[in-house]
C-alpha cells in the first residue's frame, strides 16, 4: 500500500515549490509513484492486481504495451496482463494541491 507524505513549509521547513503529496512504492508486479498531484502507475510484464487501492483519483485509464487499456475507476486497478505485456499511466489526485 502506498503511504503518503505530504511536505509542506510549516511542517517540514521545505521550499514552497515542494509542496505536496510525495511517495513511491515498488512491488514485484508494480510501481506506483506520487509526486505532487500526479500518480504514475508503472505495471511490468505480466502483473497481477486486483482492486489495488491508489490514492484517491480521478477516474481514468491505463496504456498497456499491446495497445489494450485498462480502466481504473473509484481508484481501484485490477488488471491481469500477459507475460509479454506492460503498462504504464499518469493518473491525476482528486485533492489539488
């Protein structure tokens, strides 16, 4: 599960160009990044999810590397890629930062 941290100037003393949601997790199947406002889904080959719980998105999709997508809604993705098959997206938070 990907835990968030958010930096802000009065809790940390950071720059005000860093505030923001910050948090990376890596699993065998998967690499989520947030940075800011965004979340990168990186799935590799083969991945296996279902219902994986995302930081609270806007609905959207995901690109796979054979041209298919797969949905992402109320933040949950589930997917069950081929071995020879990838995918990748940038999904956007629902709180602005």
């Amino acid at each position: 599960m990907l835990e968030l941290v958010r930096l802000s100037k009065e809790n940390e003393n950071y720059a005000e160009a860093l505030k923001g949601f910050y948090g990376n997790v890596g699993e065998k199947t998967c690499s989520i990044t947030v940075i800011k406002s965004l979340v990168f889904v990186n799935l590799f080959k083969g991945a296996t999810l279902n219902d994986y719980n995302l930081p609270e998105v806007y609905d959207g999709f995901i690109v796979c590397s054979d041209g298919s997508y797969i949905n992402v809604t109320n933040s949950k993705l589930s997917c069950n890629l081929n071995q020879d098959v990838s995918g990748f997206g940038i999904l956007k938070m629902k709180n602005n930062i």
